[in-house]
C-alpha cells in the first residue's frame, strides 16, 4: 500500500529530476528544447522540491513542527 509519504518522497523525487535534466521515469536526459529543460522552470522545480523535502522532514506536515 502506498502512504501519503511514500507520494511526497515520489513527488519531490520526480521534481528533482526534472530540475536536472532528467525524464523521471526514464532516468534518460531531456532534449535541450524541451520546455521542461527551461531555467526557470529548473528553479521552480529545485524550489518546490525543497519545500516538499521540509514537509518530509516534518512527518508530512505542512507547517512548523509543534
């Protein structure tokens, strides 16, 4: 069975690999042109990959550990 954490570790997974390049499901690297190679796009997915990470640290929380 697959928990609420074991999606946010998938999702922040994924986003990580986006943000590198990378097709998450392929592990292959993304064409140059491809919108998902964009920059800001990388940023956005570093950034939200972060936050997905401190909700992960937090027990899947989302908020400021009591």
């Amino acid at each position: 069975m697959v928990t609420e954490m074991d999606k946010l570790v998938r999702a922040r997974e994924y986003l990580e690999k986006l943000a590198e390049g990378t097709d998450p499901l392929t592990g292959q690297e993304l064409p140059q042109d491809t919108v998902l190679n964009n920059l800001r796009l990388s940023r956005c997915f570093f950034y939200v990959a972060g936050v997905l990470g401190k909700v992960i640290a937090n027990g899947g929380n989302i908020g400021r550990a009591a």
